[in-house]
C-alpha cells in the first residue's frame, strides 16, 4: 500500500466508489465492433461529483472508439441543479479543469443552460483524439426526471448510467429512474465522513504494470515483422512471466521516483478488469484474439493513456514544436534528446495524439499497448 493521493480525499473517496460501489459502466458487452457507447449522468457538482467525473474519465475506455470518426466516445454529463445561468456552468467547468490537468485542452466539451425559459449553449467542437467527452448541463428548478428526460434523449446504442447525490435525487425519484436507464446510483453524503476508506493505494498490480513497460523496453525485435502480432506478443509474455521473479519486480517500482509515473501506472491497472471484460465478448465470438482485434484493443489502451497523462498534467506537442521534432532525423540521439527534452522540461509527450499518428511518429512504442492487452489477465490473476 502506498500513498499517492497527495493527500486529496476526494480523489481516494471517487476511486473507491466508482471502482467499487458502481457497475460496471459498459455493461459487460463492449467489444470492439460494438455500436454501443457509455453515457454518464452525475447530478450534483460538488467536489467529490467532480472528483467522480475524472474517475470515470481515467476508466471509461472501450475498444470500439474511432478517434478518426470520433465515434463511440464516452459522454460525461455533469447536472448543476442549482444553476442561473452560463456563468454557473463555466464554474463547474473550471473547477473540473483545476483536477483534471490539462484534459479539456484537448478533448471535447458543451455547457448548456436550460434556465431562464430558454437554451442556451457554448461549446468546443473542433476534432479530437480523445475518446471522452464532457456536458455541463444547468437548470433553474428543482424538477430533476423532467430535466433529464427533456435532455436524456432514448438511444438503443447508449448505455446509459446516472449517478447521484442523496441531497440532488430523492429515493423516490431514482426509483422512477432506474427502469429506464442501465443503472442510477445514490451517493450518500455520509460518504465524506467515513473514516474506513483508505487513502493509500493497494500497488501490486500497479507494480505489474510497470515491470511490462520495463521489460518492454527490451523487446524491440517483437514487432518488427507485424506490429499486431498476437504469437509473437504471447512468446515475450511467457518468457517475462517464467524469468520474473517478486525481487526484480520490487526493484523496478522502486527505481520509479516520479509519483506521477506511480499514478499513472495505477491507472492503467485500474482499468484491467474492463479489458478482460471486453476481450471475453470478443473471443466468445471469434474464437480467439487476433491481429484486428489486437490493433482496436491497442487503439483504446492509447486512447486510455492519453487521458492519464493529460489529467496528470502532461500535454500534447503544439504544431510548431511537431514540426521540429519531424525535422529530426528518424531514430537519432538528436530525436531521442529533443523528446526527453520537451517531456522533462515542458511535459509535453511526443505520443499524446491520435493513434494513426502514433503509428507514423513513433511506431515502436505500440508494443507497449499490444503488452499490456495481453498482459491484462497474467496482471489481475497473480499471486
């Protein structure tokens, strides 16, 4: 166990209850060539419902995302019950911006007032690479199921979950609700005063994590005949599996200084069990995983990534600084050095981008992605 909270409660408080006290958010059904997508209602925006919204931003990741159409992103819907107007929701917004890094830089986003009698909206709409997308939604009365019915439009593709506080949805409200939707959750208040929930992390998968991206390090001959390769990723994970042993991985996380590498590292193990869930639907109907299948299931864990690193406040290349770095001879120490350069002194990462451009710029490092989907059962069933 290790505390990498930095000592935010709300942060510990969301992770728990999104990773344990909520369905899950796909409905066990995602596979990669679903038409489906997730839908999340928060009503409430107080601090733990925003720190509940990033939560779900750094899980809510699914093989069928096409960063080129932008289909089948996750929707995040955040309720302001109480709100009077635009400047109430650019409020919500904000705050959320201050917990989340640098995410709505990048990703799409609309706040919309139902108030006054009348709609109104402000929105970014220019594309994006990232598969989540956020809504601020405000109202001005306190007639929460006419709010979301009016805006909750019924779509067979959209799997629908609302989330609650008990001071912004009444139990006999949610019972109207549920019926209608995949789930609705009450969040009690009593949750900020529970003194059992543990602000420390449980690391050992955490630590799995890391020892793929060590060891993947030392595997470039994996994906230099075909990239999606399936056996070749399964000959390296045996190998890694019988030669690791518990003191080499204690090791490598301990070489790992930088708290934000830890956290990032434990977000991409949060997100294992929902993998696993997708590829059974997968293989159920294939048979097996193959090379298709290996590059969307690659496609959502980039797409995964780029949130982590974003919320942990890394950002992507601005144009000119992409052009300079094209410029650089391909696999030079003068590449290698720019890139290190801008990641440690202006945490900007070359490979926050759109997963076809992560294979023109920088296509080796996709075996980590093709790693750690595969690795995704070895990491949750060790013992």
């Amino acid at each position: 166990m290790e505390d990498l909270s930095g000592g935010n409660r709300f942060e510990a408080l969301a992770r728990h209850i999104v990773l344990n006290e909520i369905n899950d958010l796909d409905g066990g059904m995602m596979g990669y060539a679903s038409p489906k997508h997730v839908r999340v209602v928060i009503i409430g925006d107080d601090d733990l419902s925003i720190h509940i919204a990033r939560q779900i931003a750094l899980i809510s990741h699914y093989p069928n995302f096409d960063d080129e159409s932008g289909n089948n992103r996750t929707i995040i819907t955040i309720i302001n019950t109480n709100s009077s107007g635009m400047a109430d929701l650019e409020n919500t917004k904000n705050r959320l911006a201050n917990i989340t890094g640098n995410l709505l830089y990048e990703c799409l986003w609309k706040c919309i007032s139902l108030g006054e009698g009348k709609e109104k909206m402000i929105s970014k709409t220019e594309r994006s690479f990232i598969d989540v997308e956020f809504e601020f939604v405000g109202y001005d009365n306190k007639d929460t199921i006419s709010v979301i019915d009016k805006y909750i439009v019924p779509d067979p593709n959209e799997i629908v979950s609302i989330i609650a506080g008990s001071n912004t949805l009444t139990e006999q409200e949610r019972k109207i609700l549920e019926p209608r939707y995949y789930q609705c959750k009450i969040i009690d208040a009593g949750w900020l005063d529970r003194e059992d929930i543990e602000l420390r992390i449980d690391v050992r998968r955490a630590k799995l994590v890391n020892m793929i991206y060590y060891s993947g390090g030392h595997m470039d001959d994996i994906y230099l005949s075909d990239i999606f390769r399936v056996a070749a990723y399964k000959m390296a994970l045996e190998s890694y599996c019988r030669h690791t042993s518990t003191k080499v991985i204690e090791s490598a996380w301990n070489r790992v200084t930088d708290r934000k590498l830890k956290l990032s590292n434990v977000f991409s193990a949060d997100c294992l069990e929902c993998k696993i869930r997708c590829m059974n639907v997968d293989c159920i109907n294939a048979g097996h995983l193959n090379g298709k299948m290996m590059e969307a299931y690659s496609n959502s864990e980039h797409a995964r990534w780029n949130v982590a690193m974003l919320i942990l406040g890394y950002r992507s290349y601005t144009p000119d600084e992409r052009y300079k770095d094209e410029c650089l001879y391909p696999d030079s120490d003068g590449l290698k050095e720019y890139r290190v350069y801008m990641k440690r002194k202006h945490y900007a990462h070359i490979d926050i981008c759109s997963f076809n451009d992560l294979m023109r710029i920088d296509y080796g490092n996709l075996k980590y992605d093709c790693l750690l989907v595969l690795a995704a059962d070895y990491i949750v069933n060790y013992r």
